[in-house]
C-alpha cells in the first residue's frame, strides 16, 4: 500500500512537472504570437499610414495641376479678349481717322482754293511717279 501511494505521489508529481511544462511551453508560444500580432499590427498602420500619405500626396498634385491648368486657360482666355478688343478700338480708330480726313477733304474741297491745292498735289504726285 505504501509503494501504491509512492508510486501515486510519483505519478501526480511526474504529472503536475508535465503541466506545467505544458503550461510553460503554451505560454511562451502565446507570447510569441502575441508579439507576431503585435508586429503585423505595427506593420499594418505603417502600410495603411503610407497608403493614406500617398494618397493624400497625389490628390494635392492633382488638385494643384487642375487649377494650374484653369489659371492657364483663364490667362489665355483673358489674353485673346484683350487682343480681340485692342483689335476693335483699332478698327474703330481707323475708321474715325478715315471719317475726320473726309470731312477735312470735302471742307476744303469745296473752296476754289481748296481745289486748286487739291490738283496742284495730284499732279506733284504724277510727277514723281
């Protein structure tokens, strides 16, 4: 009966070591996964930080060549009115200057002095032709 219970306590002792080690063993495994976990996570912030950087990176190249390209286009725009506009007053000029030496012409056209003047520079100008 005494060896039966040696042998018991043995067993229970052997068990219990066994246990633990388990134990110890299911631990250490649990702490490396923790720490896997704990990496992978580390990583994921990482890639999803540089993702939303990137991102966020070409949005602002994207929103900056837009409105480069808008502020170009309001450039040329403006540009090509001012022309077309320097083109109407120049029309304008010219037809006011060709309006004022007609009215000047006939004015002093209509004098006999005026006529004679007139022919005296007509023929000069045959002349020299």
């Amino acid at each position: 009966m005494l060896g039966e219970r040696e042998t018991g306590i043995a067993d229970s002792i052997a068990t219990a070591e066994r246990v633990k080690n388990e134990m110890s063993q299911l631990k250490s495994e649990n702490e490396k996964l923790l720490a896997q976990a704990r990496e992978e996570r580390t990583q994921m912030l990482k890639d999803a930080k540089e993702t939303r950087d990137r991102i966020v990176g070409e949005a602002k190249d994207q929103a900056k060549a837009e409105a480069n390209k808008i502020i170009i286009d309001a450039q040329q725009q403006i540009t090509q009115q001012k022309n077309a506009a320097l083109t109407e007053v120049k029309n304008e000029i010219g037809t006011l200057a060709l309006e004022v030496a007609e009215k000047i012409l006939r004015k002093q056209i209509n004098t006999a002095e005026g006529q004679e003047m007139y022919m005296k520079m007509l023929a000069e100008d045959i002349k020299l032709n």
